[in-house]
C-alpha cells in the first residue's frame, strides 16, 4: 500500500536533513524562491510544509523578527527542532495541517510554501489557500512553488527527477497520485509525490480565495552554473520546466 504523505516524511525525514544544498530542487528551484520572497527583514514570516526547516532557517537567517515552520510530519518537525536546539534561530516550529491553520490573530508578512501544494487535491490545496488569506496581513505576501505540472508529461520517466503517471494524459490525471523520486547532488535519492492538477487549477484556487491580483509567476530550470559545475547531475534535465513559482501580493 502506498504511503500517505504524512507517512512517507515521518519514514524519510532523516534523508532531508541538511545544512546545505543536496537536493536537485535545493538549486533549481529554492534559491528562485527565496528571491520572490523579497527583503524579509524585520518581517513575521509562516512557513508552510517546512520540513525539516531548511527554508525556515533561510528565513530567519536574511533577517526575519519571526518565523514560524509548520509541518503534517512529526518526525520532520522532530528533525528541525533539533536543528533548532543546536544551532538556535529563534524559530518555532509547530506540527499542523496547511488547510486547517490554527494561529489566532497571528497576521504575517509572508507565507512561504515550497512543493507543499503538490500533496493536496485541488479541493485541499483550495482550503489551503483560503487559510493563507486569512493569515496574510494588509500588504503581505504569499510566494509558493510546485513541481511545474507539465513535466511528468513532457518525458521518460526516469532520474533524476521524475514522477511515474502510468500513461495518464495532462487533463484526465487531475488530482490522481503519483510516485516519483528526486536525485541528490550528495545521499540517496528521496521519494517524493504529486497529486497533479493543470496549471489552470492553481489561477482558478486562487481567485476563488480572495487572491484578486494577477500573480508573478517564474518557470523554473537548470542553469548555465549547474551544467557547469555538475553536468552528470543536471544534463538530463537541462531545458526542461521543473517547478512553477508564483507570487501573490494582497
């Protein structure tokens, strides 16, 4: 039986625990990320599915006043108050459910989401987004990104990243799971899944939740300086659209 995502973090949370770049993701798509989110200084910062807390740390580390990481993982959560401890941030981290958020009056600058929303349905990832409204403050932001959804369509399903869709088409793959894996520059490759929708399910979720503005979004890919400096790794990749990042402002 394949596992939930609960599940499949809570049994690989130790493999996602770093210090620095490992994942293919960590440099194609985070560093792209981290730059929609703009000056964070000073700035109350959420961070969605943060796992073991490698963009929270981020966060805290370009100068947030506060930030919070929430996480369906437990043993994930585990992993990044350890990290916490250690080496200290001043960074709470909570276990919670993205589509039932439990803040209070809390109000933040930003929301942070990475490859979090690639684990919902579209009715989920709607309620998700309902929730991240409620939490934004006046003038806020709401940065987020996903596998792009045309990549498990566009080739072989093979490393170093890919998801398995069985011979499902674009459209008639909406909301079905798929298996996939994600290569490590460094360690074991690490499981990952997406529950695909088209790119129009993502425009539709956000104007049905109060995201009335026309968002910034950015195709993201392999760079001249990933080629360069591990072309065994990146090559297979190369000119292909991986992730899909988007920016709201409210």
């Amino acid at each position: 039986m394949a596992l939930n995502t609960e599940q499949l973090y809570d049994q690989n949370a130790g493999f996602w625990s770093r210090t620095k770049p490992t994942s293919i993701s960590d440099f194609t798509g985070r560093p792209a990320v981290f730059d929609l989110c703009g000056d964070v200084r000073g700035q109350r910062v959420l961070d969605l599915g943060c796992g073991e807390g490698y963009c929270t740390r981020e966060m805290a580390r370009r100068g947030a006043r506060t930030t919070i990481g929430i996480d369906l993982s437990g043993a994930m959560i585990e992993q990044a108050r350890k990290r916490e401890q250690s080496h200290p941030l001043g960074i709470e981290y909570r276990r919670g459910d993205a589509t039932s958020l439990e803040l209070g009056e809390t109000r933040f600058d930003l929301v942070l989401a990475v490859f979090v929303f690639s684990y919902m349905t579209t009715s989920e990832m709607e309620r998700a987004f309902s929730q991240i409204r409620r939490v934004l403050a006046d003038g806020g932001r709401f940065v987020f990104a996903v596998p792009h959804p045309g990549l498990p369509f566009m080739r072989e399903q093979r490393p170093p990243f890919y998801f398995d869709t069985r011979g499902d088409g674009y459209f008639s793959g909406l909301d079905r799971r798929y298996e996939g894996q994600i290569d490590c520059v460094e360690g074991p490759s690490l499981p990952v899944h997406l529950v695909h929708k088209p790119l129009e399910c993502y425009f539709d979720a956000l104007a049905r939740t109060g995201f009335d503005r026309m968002p910034l979004v950015r195709e993201l890919r392999v760079l001249a300086a990933h080629l360069a400096e591990r072309p065994d790794v990146f090559a297979p990749i190369a000119d292909l659209p991986l992730h899909l990042a988007f920016r709201l402002d409210v």
